[in-house]
C-alpha cells in the first residue's frame, strides 16, 4: 500500500472542520436519536458525550443530569401528539384520535413509554397539551373531577398499553411465533378447566387469548370514553347542592 505523500512546506494543511457548538435542543436531539436506536438503558450521559464527540462533564453546562434529559427527550416527543380542538359533535371520536396519536408516538419511539410512565409531562411542550386535553374534556360537558381525573385516566391508559405492547415487540421478549403458540397453548388450558367451577374462564377463554394489541386498546378506550359520557349526563353536583349544568358530550362547549 503505498505510503501518503506529504504535504508541501508551501501548502497549508487541511484544517478540521469545526465542531458544532453543543446546545440544549442539539443534546435532545441526539439523546432521542441513541433512544430510538439502541433503547433506554443504553442513553447515558457517557454514551451521549461519545455520540456528540466531546467530554461527558460539557454535556451538565447544559442539563443537570440524565433524569433531567429525559425530561427534556419526553417533552420534545410530545411535540408530535395532535391534541384536535373541539368540534360540537364530535366529542367522544376527537377524545379517541387524540389518544390513538399518542399511543403511535409512543411506539415510533422505543422506550418512550418507560420514560413516561412515572413522569407528569411539566415541560412547556407537556404542559401546552395537559391544557389542549382539558380543553377537549371540558368541550364534552365533563364536570371538573372527572375532566381532571379523566384526563390523568386516559393518558394511563394509553402509556401503559403501549408500554405492554412494545415491550413484546423487543428483542428480549418472545417472538411472535412463541407468543402465538403461548396464545394456543393458554387457549387449551383455559378450555380444559371445569366449566362448573371455572364457568368465565371456560367461556372467554377464545377473546382472552385471541385479542390482538389493537382491537384491545380500542375496547379500552371504548370502555373509559363510556363511563365519561355516562358520568357528563348523570346530572350530579359537587356536593354543594347547586346544579353544575352538565352537558351531554359533544354538545357546544361553554363560551361559544
């Protein structure tokens, strides 16, 4: 292999480009590039510092520590969940899109769910949509404790069924060929079971183990969006006595 030729005394030597100067939204950024590609137990501030090509102690000028940048990775995603404004009529359907958008956020992004799900999103991004949500609730002629309670409710919901469904999706958990024989063998035990003693489990044992992520998370919703609506038309007070003026859902939101 022939050997490289040197430069010219006469001739300035190459420079190396300049680096990028570190940022906050560039660390983001980045934080959520090792996140989406090698999962939440591989993004430290080490392996950041390594990606970012500088020393690991530069990354704290600009974020306190890892908990911190996970905040920051959260709040940045929640940019990509659309929250609908209100429309009369549509109530119960909008409450449904707004939670199918986020659920598909959660799962572009791996480990997503883990970050959120012991975390009140107080970045300006979470923040922004805690009160977009609220407002579509409240739009649904939701009395104040189930629009508060409903709100913390249906975001559970879906961070928990997309935290399930992608953790059977990773490369640690079984395949779906396993999953389907599990599913089958399960299917069987549940059938063999005294149908006397055991009568629920013998008769649902076919939507026990047949129910995909999908047509389950659908049902779920379903099941929360009903008992909002229930609880919107049931006329009840706050225990002062007055009438709240409830609304039925999907009727015209107050201030119009």
């Amino acid at each position: 292999m022939p050997e490289e030729i040197p430069v010219p005394p006469w001739r300035r030597p190459k420079k190396a480009p300049p680096r990028m100067p570190l940022s906050q939204d560039r660390i983001v950024d980045t934080a959520l590039g090792i996140l989406d590609a090698e999962g939440l137990d591989a993004l430290s501030m080490r392996r950041l510092a390594q990606e970012l090509k500088t020393g690991h102690a530069s990354l704290y000028a600009h974020v306190g520590n890892r908990d911190e940048l996970l905040d920051l990775v959260f709040d940045l995603v929640l940019t990509e969940v659309e929250i609908p404004d209100p429309e009369p009529g549509r109530w119960a359907e909008q409450v449904k899109e707004m939670c199918r958008s986020l659920r598909r956020v959660f799962l572009a992004h791996r480990d997503v769910a883990r970050i959120a799900i012991d975390r009140v999103p107080l970045g300006p991004n979470g923040i922004m949509g805690m009160e977009r949500t609220l407002n579509l609730l409240r739009a649904g002629g939701l009395r104040d404790e189930l629009a508060a309670y409903g709100g913390d409710l249906l975001s559970t919901f879906v961070t928990a069924e997309a935290l399930e469904q992608s953790s059977r999706h990773s490369g640690a958990e079984q395949s779906q060929e396993q999953a389907g024989m599990f599913a089958d063998q399960l299917h069987g035990y549940l059938k063999s079971l005294p149908a006397a003693q055991f009568p629920n489990l013998v008769h649902l044992a076919g939507p026990i183990t047949s129910l995909d992520s999908d047509r389950r998370f659908e049902l779920g919703l379903e099941i929360i969006i009903a008992g909002l609506v229930a609880g919107a038309g049931d006329g009840a007070d706050d225990g002062d006595g007055a009438d709240d003026g409830v609304r039925t859902a999907g009727s015209t939101p107050p201030g119009s």
